[in-house]
C-alpha cells in the first residue's frame, strides 16, 4: 500500500477516536512504513472484517529493538480500521518468542485502545490474532 494512503486512511481513522494525538500517531506510522518495518497486503481490509499488516523482522536490529513500538502502532491503527478483530503477521524468520513478544505488545496497547478489550492469542509460529 502506498506511504500517502496508508497514513491518510489510519490517521483519518485514528481521529474520529483521538482527534488530538493523530497526526502524531500518522508520523509514527509513517516513519515505521518508511523503514520498511510494518507492511500491509493488498487490498487492505477496511471497514468490518479482520485487516491483516505484518512486521519484518528483516527491517528491525539484531536484538529487535523496536519491535514492540512497532507492534503497538501496527495495532492502534489495525484496531481502528477492524471490525470484529485483526491479525499481524510477523514474517521473515519467525520463532515463538518473537510472537510472544508482539502478543504481549498487541495487549499493552489494547489495554489503553478504545475498543480493546477482546482476547489476545497467537496462531502458530507467525501470526498473532485479537478480537476487540
């Protein structure tokens, strides 16, 4: 999905819960897309039914620092635009504790997300599920 896009549609969504915080939100997501961290599949889900992004561990340091902020920002926007629930993918090498790591990520930021709430669990090695 194109940069432009992506951040108009998430932050147009994030508005309508958090006027305020945003844009800041856009650029944080901006800035993840940039890097190459987050991506998103095409066509991208909106409006109802389960949108799907994914974090490349490629894109991230050894130690995969950043890899929680990145799932966190992947979520408030994936959470924005779902209907019922989403998944993220988290492709390019995957081991059961970096799944656990961006489930635990996904609940942080579901704790303080409008409509989180829902159960949080991992499907396989490489895909974490929500439901809100």
């Amino acid at each position: 999905m194109e940069r432009s896009l992506a951040m108009a549609l998430f932050a147009a969504a994030d508005a309508g819960f958090d006027p305020c915080g945003a844009t800041a939100f856009a650029h944080r997501l901006g800035r993840e897309l940039d890097a190459g961290r987050i991506v998103f599949p095409r066509p991208l889900v909106v409006g109802g039914g389960y949108p799907y992004g994914c974090l490349v561990l490629g894109r991230f340091p050894d130690d995969l620092a950043g890899l929680p902020a990145a799932a966190r920002t992947l979520t408030r926007g994936l959470a924005d635009i779902a209907g019922d629930g989403f998944a993220i993918g988290v492709c390019g090498g995957s081991r059961f504790g970096v799944v656990d790591r961006v489930a635990q990520a996904v609940r942080c930021e579901l704790e303080v997300h409008r409509r989180g709430g829902g159960p949080v669990g991992r499907i396989g090695e490489t895909t974490v599920f929500a439901l809100l």
